[in-house]
C-alpha cells in the first residue's frame, strides 16, 4: 500500500486577501499618498508635500504659449465625464483617472494618444493628485517621457489666468453676461 | 454600467436602470447584490449581441420581451423603475467580506488537495508542483526582498488584493519554476494580471540581458516553442499568478469568449541579441537600458501572422511584413515584429536599415488601411471614437473621410517594436499586434 502524502499547503497566493480593503490606487499612487503624508507627519505641520515629484510639471504660461505657436499639443482632462462637459480646456480630450477601473482598459485608451505630440495631462485638484499618475502610467505604455507632462496646478490656475475654456459651464456663463 | 446608472439617481435624481446584453447580465446583476447595497440598480437584458445587427433586429430587442423577467420590454423598463424595493434591495452599509482562508491549507493526501486547487480553479489545468511550506521557503530564498513585501496592488470586482514576494512564490512553485528563475517572476508580477478581456487578448514576455544566457532561456532555435525549461516556467507563472491573485474564473470573472492558447505560457521568449545585426541594439537598449541590464518587458495583444516560408527576392521581406500589418487593427499603433537573425540580415544588408527604429518608422509611413475597415474594430470603436468625438486629429479627420480612403494608422512609430529571436534555420517572421510595454528591471528583484 502506497503511503498517503501529506503536503503542508501554503495558500496565501490563492486565499488573496478577500477583504475588501482600500479600493485601491495603484502602487505608486499609494507610496506617494504616504510619504506626502510622513512628510506632514515629520514636519509637525501642514506644510504639503508634492506628490509624484518624478513628474515633470509644465506651467499653464508655458503651454499656453506652445500650444498656441505650432498646436502640437494635446490637453487630457483626467475629470470625470461630467466635470469634463461642464468645464474643460478648449481641445482637450477626456481620459477620466479613476484607479479602481481594470488598468489595462484606461491603457487601451491612453494607447490612443498621439505620440508625437506633447501630451498635457490636467486635473481639477491642488497638486496633479489625479493628473500625475496617468503622466506615469503613459511611461510604462513607453511614451518618450519628455513628451509626456502634468499640468502645474491644473484648471484652477488655467482658469485664474483666464485662457480658453470651452463646456456646458463656460456657456451658461456666458449666456447668463449677454443678458 | 452599474457606476453610471447609480450617478444618475444620485446627481440628478433620476431613477436610473442598466440595459445589459444577456451575455454579462447575470455577472451585472450578481455584482449589483453584492456589492452595491444600500443603492440597488436594476437591469433589463436584450440578446447578444447588439453591435453589428441590422437596426430592425436591434428594434426587435425593443419591441420584443426583457431576458430577465419576461415581460415586453417597456414593461419591464416601466417596472424596474417605479416597482418599491424589494426587502433584499433595501440591505444597506458596506457588503459583507468574504471569508479568508487560512494561510496553510490542513494536510490532505495530494490527490485531494490537486482535487482542490482545479475547484477553486488555482491552476491552468496542466498538472502543478503543490505548493508545500518547505518548496515556498526554498523558492523565497531567490530573492533578497522579504515575503510581505507587496509588490502591486490588484483591483478584482468589488475590492483589491495585494500581490506580496511570498504570493507570487507560490505560484512560482507551482508552476515548476527554480529560485533562480524567481527573480524574473518578481519583476513579471509588477505587470500582473495578464490581459484578459472579452476580446480574448494574450501577452507576450521578452527577456532581454545578460541573465537569457545565465537561466538559459532560449533566444535561438524554437525560440517560442515547448522546448526550454526557463521559458516555459516563467511564462507559465504569468499565468498562474494572474489567475489565482486576479481571481481569474471562467464564466465567473474571466470572460475571454473564445480564451486564447496563448496565455498558458504567454510567449515568453529571449531576444537573440548575439545575433543581433550591428546598429540594430536590443530591446531594452532601445528603451534606455544599458546592455548590461537584466530586464523584462511585456505585451498585449491579439493576433500573430506568420511568414509561413522563405524570404523571396521578388518581393522584399519589408513589404509582405508592411501587407500583413494591414491587416491589424492598429489599436495604439501598437505592432512587435519577432523575426529570425537571417531576416533581421537581410533587412539591414539588402534593404537598408541601419536601426530598428528605421524599420519601424518605415512600417509608420507605410503600412495602410481602408478608413472602413479601421473604424469597422471594436476596439478601435470604444477607444479612438469617443477621441475623434473630441475633435482630436487624426482620429476627427479619419472619421470623415470616405469608407474606401486609405489612412496610414500606425501613427507612433515608437510603439512598433522589433524583437529577434531565433536560430538562422529559416528566413522566418512573426508580425504581431502586441503593445510592449516599457521594460521592468530584472536586478531590482535579485
């Protein structure tokens, strides 16, 4: 009679952690959240840290200016759809940053981008929280990373130094100044 | 579906339902109990498929009966979206979580636990090494990280699973992988899961430096078939990493309508940069590596063309690579072209390209495609049309050109990458629609 074995079964990779924890934000979206937050931590105070500084910023003044030279630049708003009806850079597409959708569906899309353009991605937030990792994410699809950039303080500062805007928003506005 | 028709209700208090195909409805529905207490979406289904239909069968799906309860469709449309809440609707707070299982499974002869492991589908189905306490320990002695050490963070339905050292070791195991291929498994489970979509997608593993020679991963003769251990373990750990921390389940999560063979080993393959004509650098090299790294990049995609015999000089290689091309959908402008060292010979010595990038950009200005057949993908039609929508050039102009204009959709000559691979037995080319990815660092996982 054949001995019967008796393997020790390691299970973690297959048990997988079904907590339903975090919905979580990609690796490198959570290593930034966290030193950012060490870094108020050690600093005892509200100083901010910028998140994601490996990513190239480019000021509004500065792409403003190259859009407006030779137009070889393509805005992405990382907004979501309706934020992006209501209010967007005029020319700019929408690729809404959302980290808990499948990563290789958003990189089907990124995909589509023109590579041989400047690609300015821009968020509605303070530090291009939203904007910086699809900036990332278009390096690991091997975008030339000097063609790739985040908009430095996004619409906000877009918006204060009054250039082109275009949506359901701006129209209202505008509407509502004729009258 | 569910996420839209929930922001409708919220933002602007408009009772919302989904419409789901009958394909996916059941897997809407089931994420809707779960996971959606507390905001219930209700569905409607209407056969599969939808999208190439005449508009009257279309209209049928209309006119005719829901699939879910049925009821004429406007019926149930009406129903589904003034009937009250049903008790089992009005469950709120947060789902319940799932119970985990212990870390180590209770012993069990190895019949019952290789009964268990095809169960719960934690395995391709070819026969696995069990993944015992003492294997896993030996496998996690390959690499200087630690065992928690989480190395990328897996979004499932409804949640996120950390994919840690340890984790990926036991499918290392598994798959018959030694502790010196566990580095490359390491830097492989940065880019885990492996595609997988309805599109019924596979991927491709390049390995490039020094390390192909030092594991002996085949980069010559068969090249991309069964006949290299390295090979065929790290490639098949791909596939067992991303089935089991992706919760990749067939009908359940993984929906691949017709599922591709080439994900039970993912084409892991090495360049054969011995081999390599001068000026042409390796793959890694061209994506700023130096030659002395160890690195590993992976693809999407879909489709392989072969040359199927010899090169003929009355017609160059080039141009039957160029016409093959065509054929693709272009997606990304994604393209690999994996051809054999003769080629890769003839290519630089009789046609003229000094680099790869020369060849690639050739294959840019040259490769095209009837404007009908690009926008006639479905994967063209979800990513470049809501861009073209947008007005982004040359997807807006693309759009309004007639059906028979001939358009050159390989705008990104960066994203056509050429591999060679190979052992100088047969002018033999593969042109492919896989997207390579930038390249992981192998030595970062040593």
């Amino acid at each position: 009679m054949k001995p019967r074995l008796f393997p020790t079964v390691l299970l973690t990779a297959l048990v997988l952690a079904l907590t339903l924890s975090s919905r979580a934000l990609p690796k490198t979206a959570q290593e930034a959240g966290s030193s950012a937050k060490s870094g108020q931590d050690a600093a005892g105070s509200a100083k901010e840290t910028v998140p994601f500084p490996q990513v190239p910023r480019i000021t509004a003044e500065e792409v403003e200016r190259l859009a407006k030279d030779d137009g070889n630049v393509v805005f992405v708003d990382t907004d979501d759809p309706e934020a992006y009806a209501a209010e967007h850079i005029k020319g700019a597409v929408n690729v809404a940053y959302d980290p808990t959708v499948d990563a290789r569906e958003q990189d089907q899309l990124l995909s589509a981008l023109p590579g041989d353009k400047l690609i300015v991605f821009y968020c509605n937030c303070a530090h291009e929280e939203d904007s910086a990792p699809m900036v990332l994410e278009m390096w690991e699809l091997g975008y030339d990373r000097a063609k790739v950039k985040a908009l430095k303080g996004g619409l906000t500062r877009w918006e204060q130094l009054s250039y082109p805007l275009v949506g359901t928003d701006v129209d209202a506005a505008h509407e509502k100044g004729a009258k | 579906m569910s996420r839209w028709a929930k922001q409708i209700q919220m933002q602007c208090k408009i009772p919302a339902i989904g419409v789901a195909s009958s394909n996916i409805v059941h897997y809407a529905t089931g994420y809707v109990q779960k996971y959606q207490t507390g905001m219930p979406i209700r569905y409607v289904s209407v056969p599969f498929p939808f999208t190439g239909q005449p508009r009257t069968v279309d209209v049928g799906y209309v006119t005719g009966k829901d699939m879910l309860t049925g009821q004429p469709m406007m019926t149930a449309v009406a129903n589904a979206l003034t009937s009250p809440l049903t008790a089992e609707e009005k469950i709120s707070g947060a789902a319940p979580e799932e119970a985990v299982e212990p870390r180590l499974l209770p012993p069990d002869s190895e019949e019952n636990l290789r009964a268990l492991f095809e169960d719960r589908e934690w395995t391709d189905f070819n026969s696995i090494i069990l993944p015992t306490e003492k294997r896993v320990t030996a496998m996690l002695k390959g690499t200087s990280h630690k065992p928690d050490e989480v190395i990328t963070t897996i979004n499932i339905t409804g949640g996120a699973r950390q994919l840690t050292v340890e984790k990926v070791a036991i499918s290392a195991v598994m798959a018959g992988a030694s502790p010196e291929h566990f580095p490359v498994i390491l830097a492989l489970a940065t880019q885990a899961p492996f595609g997988n979509s309805t599109s019924s997608m596979a991927n491709m593993v390049v390995i490039s430096g020094p390390i192909r020679n030092k594991l002996k991963f085949n980069c010559g003769t068969n090249a991309m078939g069964p006949y290299n251990r390295s090979n065929a373990v790290v490639g098949r750990t791909f596939t067992l990493m991303s089935k089991t921390a992706g919760d990749l389940r067939n009908n359940v999560n993984a929906w691949e309508t017709l599922g591709n063979t080439m994900q039970y080993n993912n084409q892991c393959y090495g360049e054969n940069e011995e081999a390599l004509p001068e000026g042409w650098d390796p793959l890694h090299v061209e994506m700023g590596f130096k030659p002395t790294d160890n690195v590993l990049s992976v693809g999407m995609g879909w489709s392989s063309i072969a040359s199927v015999g010899a090169s003929q000089s009355i017609y160059p290689t080039h141009y039957l690579m160029r016409d093959y091309m065509s054929s693709f959908c272009a997606s990304g402008s994604a393209a690999t072209i994996v051809i054999d060292p003769t080629v890769a010979g003839l290519l630089k010595d009789v046609h003229g390209f000094k680099t790869k990038a020369q060849l690639s950009e050739w294959f840019s200005q040259n490769v095209t495609k009837v404007n009908a057949s690009y926008w006639g993908n479905g994967v063209i039609q979800s990513t470049a049309v809501p861009f073209a929508l947008q007005g982004l050039e040359p997807y807006a102009t693309w759009r309004k050109l007639p059906d028979d204009a001939l358009i050159k959709p390989f705008t990104n000559p960066k994203a056509i990458h050429v591999v060679v691979a190979g052992g100088k037995v047969q002018t033999m080319w593969f042109v492919t629609d896989f997207g390579i990815r930038r390249g992981v660092s192998i030595d970062h996982w040593m």
